[in-house]
C-alpha cells in the first residue's frame, strides 16, 4: 500500500452523503474493489467515512454501506464586510452548526478587526461543544482585492492599513491551522455556486449593493486571475457615466451610477423620503413609480457591463445578488432587457438570469467550501492517510 | 498492482524532455521509489519514456537515466481557416515533424474540405514514413465557434453549411481515433500559452485580422464558457460603434470598425492606393502617417474592449496575434494608450501588453495540445496502463 491514489477521488464521490456499498464504489469510480475497500478502511481510520444502517435491509446481514461523515471535523467561516460580520461554524459538508451575525467596522484595522473574529470562532466552538483540535481549517471573506495565495489584501480601497497585512498569520495566533483568504464577493459565488442542485459549471455571481463586484465560475472553478482582481466589474466604463466621478479617482464607473447610493443619492432631490437604501428598497416594494423607475435604469447601466461580461465569459446563469437583489424583479428586468436584447444569439440562447437562490449565509458558505476544499484536498488527504499507512505497516511488522 | 495512479504525474513532470533517474522522479513526484520504478516500468511498456545515455556518468554502470520519448507516437493537427488550412504531423512534444500549408474555401462545406484535410494527413503520414497506427489522436481548429464537448460547430457565421455539423465523425472516417475540436482562436490560445517559457498562467490572445476575437486562459486551463462562445469579444459594442452595422446583423461592433476590411475601407477613399489588409501594412511599415493614424486608432478601439476584459479576467499578459499585429507597434500604442489609461492601478500593475511570440504555426501547435493532451489524459493512460497490468500479471502467472 505505498499509493493512496483513489482516496481522494471515493471521498468526492462520498461527499453527496448518500450511503453506498464497497461494490457500488468500486462501479462508480472504476478502481478495482480490493483497492477501494483499502482507502474505505484508510478514511475510516481518519473518521472522514462511517458504516450506516442499511435501513432497506430484511437479512440478519450487518450493513455493507458507508458514508461520509462531515461531522467528524469542524471548520470556521468568516464574512466580513465593511460594517458588519457573519461568523459560523460548518461541519464538513458545509452546513453551518452555529454563527453570529455582529456589526464590525473594517477601517478599525486588521489587527482589532481579526482579534474579535478569533474571540468569535473561540465562542461558536465552545457554544456547541468542540475543542478546537476538531478545527481543520479557517476561511475568511474580505471586502476587497486579496492575493488568494498569500491570503494578503492587495491595496483594498476601503480597507485603511489592510494593504499586504498577513490575514493568515494573524489568524493563526489563536488557531494552528491552515487559513484561506478570499475576496468577499468570490466567497459568495462559491456559495451561490455550491447551492446549486445540478451544479451550474459556467456563472457569474453580481453583488449589488454599496460597490458592485462579481465572483466568475468557470468550468466549476472560481476565477480570480493574475492579482485577484478577476470579476472586479465595478468600475468598467459605461455610457451614461460620462464624467461622473467614482470613489476609485476614475469617471464613468458603472458603479458610480448604478451602486445603491448613487441611485439614492440622484433620486434624494425630487424624493427626499428616499435617503438610504432600504428606503429605496422599502418604495420599490411599495409600487412607487420615481423608486421603480430608478432601479430599472440600475439595473439597465449594469446590464451594459454584463453583456460585455457574457461575450467573454459565456456563463449559463447570472446570478444577481446583496442588498440590491431585494429590490426584485425590477433590477433584474433592466439588466435582461440590455443583455438580451444585445448579445450575440448563441451566448444568450440558453442563458439564465436571475435572482441568487441563496439567502444571508451565501458568502459563509462559501468560505466554509474554501477551508473544506484545502482541508480535504488530495495531497494533505494523502499526508494523513500515509501517516495511517506507516501505522497499519508498523503494526502489521509487530504481528509478524 | 491494482492501482497506476501516479503514472500520469509521472509523465507530466518527463515532458519537459530532461533526462532524470528514479530517484530524481521520486523527490520530484514525492512518490515512493518502488511505485517510481513500477511505474516507469509500464510507460517504458508503452514507449512513452526510454532509458537515456548518461553523458555525465564516467564510471562504467549502467545509465539509469529515463527520459520522455515523444517520437514514439505522433498526432495530426490542422488550422482551418476562411481560406486557408496549415496541417501538420506533431510528435507528443507538439514539434511540427511535417506540415503543409494550402489554400482552402472553408464555404464548400463540411464533406469536401474535411475529405481533403484527410487526404493531406495521410499525405503527410506517408511523407515522414509513419504508419496510420502511430496516430494517437487528431487536433482541428475552425474559423468559428464550436461545442467542444461534442466537436460540433456552433452558428458558426462564416461557415455555411457547418452548423451542427458532427466534424469528428467525418474524420474518422479515415482514422479511427479521437477528433478534438475547438474555435481557432482558442487553439492559437493554447500554442501561444504553450510556447511561453516560464508558462503565463492568465493571458488572452487577440487575434486581430478579418474578425477580432480571443482565447483566454485562467489558471492554465483554457476557457470555452456554457457553449464554447467565452473569449468571443468581436461583436462587443464600442463608443466609436455607435450606429455602424457589423456582417452579426447588431450595430458598433468592435470588429465592424477595427478589424483589417473596416480599416483599410475607411481609408480607402481618401488613399485610393491602400485596398487591402496587406496594403495597409505594407504602409504602415514604410512610415505612411495616414496609414499609422487608422491602425493606431483601430487600436485604442479594440483597446476599449481589452480594457473591460482585464477587469473582468485580470491576465497579466495580452497577447495580439493575428494579421494586424504584423503592422507592429502603432496597434499595439493604440492599445496600451487606453488599458493603461483606463484599468484600475491593480489589475494593470503586473500588466504586459506585447505582440504574439508564436510564428505562424501557433494554430498547429495548439492544435496538436489539444489532440496530445486528450491522448496522455490521465484515464486513457490508466487504460493502456491497465492493459500492461494484465500482461504482466498473465505472464507472471504463467511463471508460477
């Protein structure tokens, strides 16, 4: 047994939950089913799989079928945005066993900010009982540009003294494990994409709200690019943005004509019951036609920069996301109405544009999939299960 | 044995041609030296890998060195063009053993130019003295989009007659081996992604000629989108557009005012002598201001759209390929002037904007990269591998 080869691939198959036998493994993965049953009885040792209760059973037979067990092992998830926190738990599926949603203020600084997201992982853990030996890994949204594989923040305009900080290394004063560092808007794809049922291999994932920014899947792969700035469409150029000053020191940006305060700010004139976003929002969903009438223009100024976006990367869905979502089907029939009536016929043929299908916990989810995917990736399965390997060998050597 | 995992990782770092022991492969690999050795045994089954002379040994042992062996086998590659074809004959390498470069009308449909692109195959196969059965796979680029998955056409504009059309099973009509096809511009995507040294993981190619378009790769892998249409930026619209129809049927096209017949027509009444593409460059090259001034401009519009692909892909070199790129420095000014100008300082830190390092066979080449690496994926190498397991293990038999 010198190759764990294969334990990788049955524990993705696995990973569904559903229970199997050893032969319906074997069938599934093509491997031989002696050597299945070796990485069955490897990843039993590490816990990640457990024999179930064959409940369609009749026979006295004891139960042949295993499954995966993503309660074995824990992995903390943190969304941080400019104001406010969500910080969880997940079990190794990703589901969220407990998390707290917490106002945070990112201009405080990384040390401060990232003191108090250790203080909450610490709590979550001893609120529902596991030490942290059980914590495999932490993942972690930021509002902002982040080198994913250093886990550094790549000059986040938002984020005063964040610029190059070691998020990971601060992380791990508290907690010896690996962490994985990501833009927010890329962890909410990823979640967005995970809750999919059958998955969408080819989306982009828009936030709208504050900013607007976009998180690209391809080929069931998240795409951040050379720097980590891949899917930063918030300040492409648009038509009716012709010298209007964005934050980014540019003009023209989409996003300073069609974010949620430049849309509040241009309607607060004529409308001063209209000041925030969730005014705008609270009108829109009252029929207000000057509320209506904005947010479909919004949405038309992002449907420019789409169209764009589905020339070059050709997605099945795109999934409309953050506060700017709750504005429903208006935001969303100006963004249809530019894409769909100007892209070319076979990128939009079977193109799907709609509201996420996730709720709050999307960007949690999705930085809980990132520290599961690192933890469970081949080659730290591989290191776990050779040190297994030189147990089993030691101890058969003892028996000889 | 009932496992080869580990082969194909095996045969990914030997690609690179350099002789290396055992030993050195394990490090490599961190395999363990056994799995190496039964390893390299059934790839040496197979001819992939032979054993080399050791130049530096002085002692008188043995040489223990193994190399990759790419002229065991061979693949067949063709770029078809409008009205033109170049088809040739790569080792696994992807080296260009023979080739042939022949004017082709890509309107006479499917049956008759892919009966040709097989006679010439087979011309070139008896021309270097390989017979059909060293033909692992053929790798085949059309001038329009195509469904990768199945190697069909897909609306293909320029290509009556192709639509749908099943293009690998026409070609096996002669050899029976896999066809791969793609779009020729994500072909000339792959050969130039190929041909950089050290690999630029996030790059587009721009093929400016006739039609603009571009193939991008992200994180190594290139991108086809839901429907093979990602990277097809020709029929974004521009600021110049505005009202200009394009041969797609829409309006302010960035192909219809920047690509080569847009150019050279606009000059044309002005400057009688310049009526083709070829004239156009001839004039660029002989210092003609009329002329430097269209292509400079032409470059700042497709400058525009580049623009937007970088926020949206974030590469960190574009590379401009194609007919125009010939006309040398004054497109690619036009182009910087305006991504430069334009992009956030993140995604244009890291940003090199330069000329096609390939020659013209960088099609080929792609072409062949896709027909190599479909034939050494790692489960069609497991299959062969398995075959050699069998053997061994029926002569091992036969020993008892």
């Amino acid at each position: 047994m010198s190759s764990v080869g294969g334990a990788y691939e049955l524990l993705q198959v696995m990973r569904d939950g559903k229970p199997r036998t050893r032969s319906q493994l074997a069938d599934i993965t093509g491997m031989a089913r002696t050597t299945v049953s070796l990485r069955i009885d490897a990843l039993r040792e590490l816990g990640l799989v457990v024999p179930v209760s064959d409940a369609t059973s009749t026979g006295g037979r004891p139960s042949s079928q295993i499954a995966f067990n993503p309660g074995t092992r824990v992995v903390a998830a943190a969304d941080l945005g400019a104001t406010h926190a969500r910080i969880g738990i997940c079990d190794l599926s990703g589901a969220v066993l407990a998390r707290v949603s917490t106002p945070l203020e990112i201009t405080d600084g990384p040390e401060k900010v990232l003191a108090s997201v250790r203080a909450q992982i610490s709590a979550l853990l001893a609120q529902i009982g596991r030490p942290q030996a059980d914590l495999l890994a932490i993942g972690l949204g930021l509002p902002g540009p982040v080198q994913h594989s250093s886990g550094r923040p790549a000059r986040p305009p938002l984020m005063p003294g964040w610029d190059n900080f070691d998020v990971p290394g601060e992380m791990r004063k508290s907690f010896a494990v690996p962490v994985l560092v990501d833009n927010d808007v890329n962890i909410m794809a990823l979640g967005e994409y995970r809750s999919r049922q059958p998955p969408t291999e080819n989306m982009i994932f828009v936030k709208v709200a504050t900013g607007i920014g976009s998180g690209i899947i391809s080929d069931g792969r998240l795409q951040r690019g050379a720097d980590g700035a891949a899917g930063d469409i918030g300040h492409i150029p648009i038509a009716r943005g012709a010298g209007v000053p964005c934050r980014c020191g540019k003009t023209g940006c989409v996003e300073a004509i069609a974010g949620a305060p430049a849309i509040t700010a241009a309607l607060h004139t004529a409308r001063p019951d209209i000041a925030s976003a969730s005014d705008l929002i609270d009108r829109v969903r009252a029929g207000d036609l000057d509320a209506i009438r904005a947010v479909r223009q919004a949405g038309r100024d992002i449907g420019e920069v789409l169209n764009t976006c589905v020339s070059i990367v050709n997605p099945s869905v795109i999934a409309i996301g953050g506060l700017m979502a709750q504005a429903g089907e208006h935001l969303l029939a100006g963004i249809r109405e530019v894409v769909y009536g100007s892209s070319t016929p076979l990128a939009t043929e079977h193109l799907v544009i709609e509201q996420s299908r996730s709720g709050p916990d999307v960007g949690l989810i999705g930085a809980s999939i990132l520290a599961i995917e690192h933890a469970l990736a081949p080659e730290r399965l591989d290191s776990k299960l050779r040190n297994v390997d030189a147990e089993f060998a030691s101890h058969f050597h003892n028996m000889l």
